[in-house]
C-alpha cells in the first residue's frame, strides 16, 4: 500500500482504500465521487502489514471507522476495533498514535466539506447530556435554549436548501449503534 486514499462520495459516504483500483467495485451506480484525498501512509505502518498481511483490511476498516466518527461529530466506540489496535500496540505504540492523528487531521478536512461553519450536532449534545447515575443533567439557561434553537432552525433551513439526505444518514448511524 503506497497511498492512503480516502473518498467522499456523493451521497456522503466515507470510503477509505488501499487501491484505487477497488473504487469502481465500491461505488455504487448513481454514486459519484465528490473529494478525494491521498495521504502517505505513516513510518512503520508497511512494516507492521509486511509482517501481518490480513491486517490489511482490519486497518482499512478501523482507519475508515475513526474517520467517519471524527467527522460526523459522533461518539465512537471504543472496543469496536480493540483486536486491531492490540495487534498495532504490540509492534508499536507509536504508529497507533501517529494513525489516530491522521485520521482525525482527515476528519477535520471532510467535516469542513460536509458541515456548515455553525453546525449543531444533536446525537452529540444528547450523548453527551445524557443523565448518568450520580452526575445529575446539564441543565440549560435560557439563552443556551434559544442559542441550539436558532441552530437547529439554521441547520433545517440549510437541508431544505441544499436538500441533504439525513433521513439517510440517520437511519444509517442507527443500524451502527445497535
């Protein structure tokens, strides 16, 4: 693997390849692609494939998995790629490191693509909101309550214009969250 190439595509899907010969086969029919961007694989990480070559495509879903996450502004899960991030820490630390970083360098550039300047995030508010045992709510001022009200009505406002399927993309992050 020579390259990084990470994909948005047009109906914001978030592709991340090794090759660019396995576009096409990803792609689906009506499906074009919107950005691209290529990256140089960090020091160590042909090492660590060279050594363990079916670590190819844990890699290529954990790296895509930490992209997307970042970018759409969600929580992710921790435990989701554990036995790869395992694998990656016994042959060095610091590659989880430097992979972790360019990805979320990644996600800031595609979440600047796929979000307006003010973006409200709701899955995130009610995550980060939601009541835990002995920690109580947040609760909001009065201005707070108009600040997120304006924000949603701004980002209602933008779908309408722009017409972006959410309806999509949620139903999407709901089958990721089971």
């Amino acid at each position: 693997m020579k390259q990084i190439h990470v994909i948005a595509t047009s109906d914001r899907r978030l592709l991340v390849i090794s090759c660019p010969s396995e576009l096409p086969t990803l792609l689906k029919k009506s499906e074009t692609r919107t950005r691209e961007w290529i990256y140089k694989p960090p020091l160590g990480l042909h090492e660590f494939l060279y050594e363990d070559p079916e670590a190819l495509q844990g890699f290529i879903e954990a790296f895509g998995y930490w992209v997307e996450f970042r970018a759409r502004g969600y929580i992710e899960d921790v435990k989701r790629h554990e036995p790869f991030k395992e694998k990656i820490k016994k042959f060095s630390e610091n590659l989880l490191i430097k992979l972790r970083a360019l990805a979320s360098r990644i996600a800031k550039q595609v979440a600047k693509m796929w979000r307006p300047r003010h973006h409200y995030d709701e899955y995130r508010e009610t995550k980060l909101n939601a009541t835990q045992p002995g920690l109580g709510t947040k609760r909001f001022t009065k201005k707070e309550k108009k600040a997120i009200a304006a924000l949603q009505k701004s980002r209602t406002e933008y779908e309408e214009k722009y017409q972006v399927p959410c309806d999509i993309i949620d139903a999407y992050f709901e089958i990721w969250n089971r």
